[in-house]
C-alpha cells in the first residue's frame, strides 16, 4: 500500500475544491476517501467548537451522528491534541483511558486526529490489522489537507449563521459583539423588554457584560434620550450610604456636608441601573422595593414624599433567592423581566469577535497600534475553555499578548504571545470589592467591640451576612 496509497489519497483529496462543491458534499466526500484508505467501519469528520456533541457541520460513516455518539469514544476524542496523533489497536486494555467505558462499547482500533475545532476519527477495521507507519501517515495526509479547509468552514460559519443578525438590524448594540445562538436569545429578549416599563433583571457571573447590556436595554426604550444612571451597589456599605440612592437633606446624618441630590432624582425621565443590587443593604431594599411599587420615595431627615419616573434595571451575580442576600418581596419585583447571561463558555463562537474588538479598544486606550490576531491565536482562545472566567478575563489575557506582541514587534498576535499569561487577582473587580467588604466590616466589628449583632446594625446587614464575610471564631457574641 505504501507511496501508492499515500500518492492516491493525497491526489484524491487536491482534486476535492471546496469552492466547487457544498461544504457538507465536500465533507462527505472526504471522508469517504480516508475511511476507505484506512479500512474502517466508523468515521466522523466534523467541524465546530465541540465537535463531537454540537458540530456545525459534520460527516460520518457507518451510522447516523445520534448513533455514532453511543459507538465512539468521547474519552479518546476528547484526550486527542492539536498537532498530535492518537492512534490506538486496542483501547480497552490501553492505560491511557478508562476500560470501563470501552468495554461497554467494545471499543479497539482508534486514530483520532484534532485540529482547531474540528477532528477527524476512525474506529475499527474490516480487516482487523493493526494500525501501521503507513496507515498513520494516509491520516496525517489527510489531516494537512482538511485544516485550512476546516478552518475556512468554520470562518464560513460565522458569517452565514449569524444567529444575531436579525436582532442588529433592528436594535442599537454598541459594543456589544458576537453572534452565537447564546447571545442571540439574549438579544431576542432585550428586543422584547426595551419597549416596556417594567424592572429587568439580569442575572449571569461576573464580568459577563451586563452593564452592556443595560445600556442597550435604556438605548432601545422610549427613555433613551434621558439619562442613564449606574450605580454600583457593592460600594454600599452602612447607613449613610442610602442616601446616595435616595439623597438626604442637610442635617440627615452626622459629618454630612450638605444636601444629597440623589441618583433617582439624577436619574428622572430616564433609567437607573444597580449594579450588583446583591449587595444592596438589608436596610435600603423597603425603600426600593416601595418605590418600584409606586414610584414614591423619602427623603431624609425630613421624610419628605417624592415621586419620581425612573426605570429600575438590576443586575447581579449573587444568588438573589437568598433570603439573606434580599428580600423576596424586592426580588419578584425586580425580576418581572428576568434574562439569563450566559457565560463566555458558552459562547465559545463568539470568541474571534470578541478578541478582535477588545483588541481594538485596549490599542486605543494603550496608544499603540491595534495588531490582528492569528488564527491559530483565535484557536488557542477557544480551546481554553474558558469555565474560569468571563470577558474580563479575555480581557486581561489579550492585554498581556497585546504587551507581549508590542514588545516582540510582531505583526500579529499569535500563540507565542500568551506564554507567561497571568490571571491578576488585583485587576479582579469583584475579588477587590469582596476584600474590601471583609476589611470594613472587620474594622467595624473591632469597633463594636467584637459584638456581631451590633457590627450587623451599623453596617446595615442582616446579622448572617456579616456571618458570612466574618465567620465567628467562638460563640461569645452577645445575641442582642
């Protein structure tokens, strides 16, 4: 078989033109032609983010994707690496991989191949001869063939299958980028909620781009030539601090300046949005919760009525059914128009948009020329996985290749730039505020004189709250 078969199959598939035929008949086609090299009962040829579990585009050999999935491997594909050959003759008694599972299927002979986002795999041969050099090389053959061309179907997909289109033609989204079907339902629901003038509640991790899209939510509303508010309620901590929230007349506290306006009366006409409300003290949330329910506030010392026409948006990456983190009262009326954010691991597709436009913007911020990335730089983000951590995290990594790249005088980004990349937990926005939550509270607890219940009062926490931020060293608090 040797140089003939290699020569046949690597003639075989240069003949295959992608620009000639449909994507899934070139697929098919090219399949066909390495299962038949390599004499194998079962095939597969898919391409996508997870190829296996939710290809874009696919082709398979001796059974249907559905079926093929209960007759292959996943241990195996999910062990095969970019740039290396997986080749097994008999993976039930291989320590690579656990038996259990492969006797179940009766699972032997495996070559599996891993390209970005896409695999080519065979499983078991007609003739049951072992896998040999020559059989290793018809599947490195075929792999130089299909890794620019899956590359092109993949960059083919996100142009053709662009799940947001329908959305961006009728809604204003700066910055907000991507177009997986993830963000697409996300999108279908700020399309939905803009017009009205109920509460939104967006829930999701950190750094997941809420405030984006509270923004987009008050650009596409009625309200969206009147102001548009944040604040950020982890920075809430002791009594003073409602006030920000509702303002305060002179005189409302001691030390106090002067007069507080207020953010409802900065935010009139428009929308006010709370940032983490999570963190919104025990001691402030009657107040917001009666004024959702009829746009009526007091100011302090006062008491004073005021009404104002102010939309509430809420975001939080808190568990809200919490009764220590709110009040379930606040909570069902703050998520009447609930939306889900989904995290970047599950918008692996949007990930080359996402890199080029935050390049793009830290360039700006940085004066230095924005530098395109690799493909094989995009690949290297996307297989990342991304289960710890979010857009601000991809941010932080593409400002050190950016660095790097900067540094190297390279045209490009590409794999090289990400050696050494580090996580600083001290640009973590969240992991700050939490520290900072510990510290403060820890000062007022030693103020207090160790007294959990009084410390919980002064800083406007529920008594567990403070339990959680300060778990108790022994039980000589004072209950009152």
């Amino acid at each position: 078989m040797t140089m003939d078969a290699e020569l046949a199959l690597y003639r075989s598939l240069a003949r295959l033109d992608m620009e000639d035929v449909k994507a899934q008949e070139f697929l098919e086609q090219a399949l066909q032609l390495v299962v038949k090299a390599l004499d194998a009962r079962l095939g597969l040829l898919a391409v996508g983010p997870s190829p296996l579990t939710n290809p874009i585009w696919h082709a398979t050999h001796g059974a249907e994707l559905p079926a093929l999935r209960e007759r292959v491997s996943q241990t195996i594909v999910k062990a095969a690496r970019p740039g290396e050959l997986l080749v097994t003759d008999n993976a039930m008694e291989d320590p690579r991989f656990d038996s259990a599972s492969l006797e179940a299927k009766s699972i032997e002979q495996v070559m599996c191949a891993a390209m970005p986002n896409a695999i080519v795999y065979v499983q078991g041969r007609e003739s049951r001869r072992m896998w040999g050099a020559e059989d290793r090389h018809l599947m490195e053959i075929a792999v130089d063939r299909f890794r620019p061309l899956c590359d092109q179907l993949r960059w083919r997909a996100r142009w053709d299958q662009d799940a947001t289109l329908v959305y961006r033609e009728k809604l204003e989204l700066n910055g907000i980028v991507g177009r997986s079907p993830a963000l697409a339902n996300v999108l279908r629901k700020v399309a939905q909620y803009a017009p009205l003038e109920l509460p939104v509640l967006l829930t999701g991790p950190s750094g997941t781009g809420k405030s984006k899209l509270a923004e987009a939510i008050h650009r596409n509303s009625a309200r969206r030539d009147k102001p548009f508010v944040r604040l950020n309620c982890a920075t809430m901590l002791g009594d003073a601090r409602q006030f920000e929230l509702f303002g305060a007349d002179a005189g409302a506290y001691t030390g106090m300046r002067g007069p507080i306006r207020g953010l409802i009366r900065d935010a009139e006409g428009g929308t006010l949005f709370l940032d983490e409300v999570g963190y919104l003290p025990m001691n402030v949330q009657p107040q917001l919760l009666t004024f959702l329910d009829d746009g009526k506030y007091r100011r302090m010392p006062s008491g004073d009525e005021q009404a104002a026409n102010v939309r509430i948006i809420a975001a939080s990456a808190l568990d809200l059914d919490n009764p220590d983190v709110m009040l379930p009262e606040l909570r069902n009326r703050l998520r009447r128009l609930p939306i889900a954010i989904p995290s970047l691991a599950s918008r692996l597709d949007d990930i080359p948009e996402l890199a080029t436009h935050i390049v793009c913007q830290l360039a700006m911020e940085q004066g230095t020329p924005g530098l395109p990335l690799t493909p094989a730089a995009y690949a290297w983000l996307e297989q990342r996985g991304w289960d710890d951590g979010n857009i601000r995290s991809l941010e932080d990594v593409l400002r050190w290749a950016l660095l790097n790249a900067g540094d190297a005088r390279a045209g490009a980004i590409g794999v090289t730039h990400f050696e050494g990349v580090e996580y600083d937990d001290d640009l973590h926005l969240g992991r700050q505020t939490d520290a900072f939550r510990r510290r403060f509270a820890a000062m007022v607890l030693a103020r207090c004189g160790g007294r959990y219940a009084e410390a919980a009062k002064t800083l406007g926490i529920h008594r567990s709250t403070l339990y959680d931020l300060l778990p108790r060293v022994s039980d000589s608090d004072d209950s009152s």
